[in-house]
C-alpha cells in the first residue's frame, strides 16, 4: 500500500508540474489578425489639350507618378491637339510631376520652353479624371509667355 500511495502521490505531484501554468488558448479565426487587403487599382485618365487659340503650337510631357514614367503625352495645335493616357494605380494619394518642352508661337518667333510641374494628387476609388493645365497661379493663362519665360502645368482632378 505504502508503494501505491507513493505512486499516487507522484502521480498527483506530476499533474502538479504540468498544469502550475494556465495553458494560453490558441486563437479562434475571428481573432486572427489579418493584413489589410491590398486596395485593387483603379483607372485614372489623364487628358492634355492644345487650347484653340493659345499660342502653343505643340508638347510633349512625360508624366511621373511616385517617382515611376507611366507615359509620355504629346500634343500638336494642327494634327493631334488633344492625347489621353490611361494608368492603372491604388487609390492613394500620389506625388506626381511633369516634365517636358512646350513650343510657341508669338508674334511671328517660334521658340521652345521647359514644362514642369508637381504636386499631390488623390486617387479615389472608381473612375479618376485628370487633367494637364496651366497653372494660372503662376501665369495668366490668358497671355502667352515670353522667350525664357515659363509654362508651369499642373494636375487638375474632375
């Protein structure tokens, strides 16, 4: 008896040892941390356009968003005056920039000038629209520059 009792109490003992801890419960799946789902892209349309009457006869724009070429807009007043790009990208705010050369006609000179610009943009979910324009902060849209002057654009959303 004196052996049973021992073996219950090592027995009791060892029953002890292994539950002196609260074993931690593994999570049920509602409690599983998931990743954000990755947002799906969407279209943004991006439009350039060689107003009638302006005294840009032609361009051409490279567009950069985060840093990447997604393409190269060109434009000409007589043969193409308007050129549209379409980019697939997450809606998120984005950092865009342009850069390229524009060529005027004022008062009988032709001569070229650097464009440029950039700024944040937000991409919204479903259809974006956007436009390359002038940014008439900086110069009268109305007037035309000057040799050495400069054409500043910008993204317009709609």
């Amino acid at each position: 008896m004196f052996v049973l009792l021992l073996g219950l109490t090592v027995s009791a003992c060892s029953v002890s040892v292994n539950t002196g801890s609260t074993p931690t419960p593994s999570p049920s799946p509602s409690h599983v941390a998931r990743p954000s789902p990755t947002p799906k892209p969407v279209s943004v349309v991006m439009t350039y356009q060689v107003e009638t009457g302006q005294c840009q006869t032609n361009a051409q724009v490279t567009v950069l968003i985060g840093g990447h070429s997604v393409g190269t807009m060109s434009v000409d007043s007589q043969s193409n005056p308007t050129d549209r790009l379409t980019v697939m990208m997450a809606p998120v705010d984005q950092k865009y920039s342009l850069k390229g050369t524009a060529f005027f006609q004022v008062n009988g000179q032709s001569f070229g000038l650097n464009v440029s610009g950039k700024g944040d943009v937000q991409v919204t979910d479903g259809p974006n629209s956007w436009s390359l324009n002038v940014d008439n902060t900086r110069v009268a849209t109305e007037g035309c520059p000057t040799p050495g002057g400069s054409w500043p654009l910008v993204v317009q959303t709609s």
